[in-house]
C-alpha cells in the first residue's frame, strides 16, 4: 500500500499506515521482541498465511517492523518492532486498555478471561 500525497492532517497518515483488522494486532503480538512468522500466525486468531505475509510486508515498507532472516536451513525469519513500531504500540496499548475498560463496561469478560487479559 502507498500512501497519499494529499494529506491535510498527521492522523491520516497514521490511519493509513495502521489501518485495517491486523496491523494493530502484528505490533501488539511483537510487542515482546522477536517473533517467527508461525508464532504470529498462531498467535492472531483468524489471520490466513497470505493476509499475514501481506501485512507483515505493509508494515516493514512503513518501517514499523523489521524482518531478520538466518542462514541455514530451514529457514528462519523473525520479525520485530523498529523505533517507530515501538512509539505507534505506546499507542495501541492505550487501545487495548480502552477495548479492555468497554468490555469489562459491557459484561464482555468471558472473552477477556478466555484469552487470559487482566482487566
């Protein structure tokens, strides 16, 4: 994805960089460091093989994340948050506690306590 020359305000530029269902979810799961391409599958319910590497791909040309690949085989490649994916997950943290207070709000819990979230 490129993004538009014709911006009038910051927060577009970061919409288009984060948005859709599994940006937000990649940084938040790399928050720890180092991540392999099949642990981040399993560990984002739902996403396919080809949506992930689509977003991992977005989300290194944004320079959010980088990709480190190993010699040897098989091969391996992790992934982790650059400077700049590092401050936007200061960001979605705050998301995640503000999703966490609406749904304790809510009586949403169960999905917290399936997912092992402290609220």
């Amino acid at each position: 994805m490129k993004l538009r020359k014709d911006y009038t305000c910051p927060l577009e530029i970061v919409h288009d960089i984060i948005k859709g269902k599994w940006k937000t979810i990649i940084i938040f799961q790399l928050r720890d460091g180092e991540c392999s391409f099949s642990q981040l599958q399993h560990s984002i319910e739902g996403i396919s093989p080809k949506m992930l590497l689509e977003q991992l791909k977005e989300l290194r040309e944004f320079g959010l994340i980088h990709k480190k690949s190993y010699d040897g085989y098989p091969l391996k490649v992790e992934y982790f948050l650059t400077p700049a994916g590092k401050e936007i997950l200061t960001a979605i943290n705050i998301m995640q506690k503000v999703g966490i207070d609406y749904m304790v709000k809510n009586g949403m819990t169960d999905v917290l306590d399936q997912k092992g979230i402290c609220y």
